[in-house]
C-alpha cells in the first residue's frame, strides 16, 4: 500500500486526477506540520498499484499542490477483498 501526505487543498481536483489515472483511494483529513509550520492535511492511501503509478500520483498532486514536497509511504500490507 501507498500513502501520500500532502497539503488540504485542491481536494476535488486531487480525486479527479486519482480517477483519470484509473487509481482507487482512501482520503483521510488531518492536520500536521511541516518545516515547523501547521496545516490541515489529506492522507491519501492506495492499494493494489505499482510504485511507478503511486510516484506518478505524488508527483501531480505535489504540482498541483505548488508544494516543495509530499510525502510518500510505502507501507507492506496484505490487502484482500471479501
């Protein structure tokens, strides 16, 4: 699974661009900090893709976003449908 911290912004634009590359996600908002510097943030987590795809979604949402920097986890998971 992958997980990309970012900025709270842009959110709508962010799902379209998830769904235009064909990517199922989870959002979760929070708030968080960084360079010392607090701010409402989104927790975007995928399954089931390739590391190409996710730094590829990352990569976007960071320009979008007109941040220096998102975050991406790799995070090894066993994920099941049932």
């Amino acid at each position: 699974m992958y997980r990309i911290l970012t900025e709270n912004k842009n959110v709508d634009q962010i799902k379209e661009t998830l769904r235009a590359l064909g990517l199922d996600y989870t959002i979760f908002f929070g708030e968080g900090a960084f360079h010392e510097q607090e701010e409402p943030s989104l927790v975007i987590e995928l399954d089931n893709i390739p590391r190409s795809a996710a730094t590829n979604a990352a990569i976007l949402i960071r320009e979008m976003n007109q941040q220096e920097a998102v975050l991406l986890q790799e995070i090894p998971v066993i994920s099941q449908f049932i």
